[in-house]
C-alpha cells in the first residue's frame, strides 16, 4: 500500500504563470512612466514657450509706439500678415527674427498698424522642436499710442 504523497512546492508551470503576470505588471508601470516622462517635458516646454512669450508681451507694454516695426522698419499689410501667419519661419524678409536666449526656441513677430484706430497689433510665434514635430505657439498683442505727458 503506498501513501499519499503531500508535496506542497510550486510546480514549473506555476511558476512560469506567475512570471508572465508579473511581467506584464512590470510592462504596464513602466509604459505609465514613460508616458509621464513624455507628458512632463512637452509640459515643461509649454511653459518656456508661454514664459517667453510673456517677457516679449511685456517688452511691448514697455516699449515707444514708434519703435514698434518689422525687420524691414515698416509695419506690414494685411496680405503680408496673412503669408506670415501660413509660416511665421518661412519667408525671413516678413516680421523680426527676435533672440530667446534659449536656442532650441525661436521667436518671430510681425507688426500691422490700424491707421483708422491708431494702434499697432503684434503677432508672436514661438518655435520648438519636439520629437519629429515642430510645436508653436501664437500670441497677439494690441498696442495703443504712447500718451502724452
């Protein structure tokens, strides 16, 4: 007569099952980590973008009414404004080319007066590499004459 036999290990397969759970687990935090990483840095280059927009803006809050012009020392027509607005980087004789400080990062603005209001209206384009595409961002900015006084 024999005995029971009352092993209580793992088998191989057992094992083998846990190892697949476990790694798909493992697969899963790490594809919410990298999508996090991935968030965090086009996060982190949005901000720069807006930073560097905002000290411009301010510059223009600053800034003589007179000075205000593009590359060319005039302010550009409603066409021009339009080809610039298609591709703020593709035609360099429209707006000014402007330093950010920061060389992945490149800023042009285009200049338009309204003679009828007496006030000149600016257009920022921020440009960033990210990944194999290119991100910008826009701003507008209305600038009134300066007072007198």
């Amino acid at each position: 007569m024999q005995t029971p036999n009352n092993n209580r290990g793992m088998t191989l397969i057992e094992v083998m099952v846990t190892m697949v759970v476990f790694a798909v687990g493992v697969l899963g935090i790490i594809t919410l980590q990298l999508n996090a990483v991935h968030a965090n840095v086009e996060t982190r280059n949005w901000d720069e973008a807006n930073r560097i927009l905002a000290s411009h803006v301010e510059r223009i809050g600053m800034g003589a009414y007179n000075s205000l012009v593009n590359a060319d020392g005039n302010t550009g027509s409603s066409a021009q404004l339009e080809t610039w607005r298609a591709d703020p980087f593709e035609d360099s004789s429209l707006g000014t080319s402007m330093e950010t400080g920061l060389s992945r990062y490149a800023l042009r603005r285009f200049v338009t007066e309204n003679l009828t209001q007496g006030t000149k209206t600016v257009f920022f384009c921020v440009s960033w590499p990210q990944g194999t595409q290119e991100k910008r961002i826009f701003r507008t900015v209305v600038k009134p004459p300066d007072r007198e006084g």
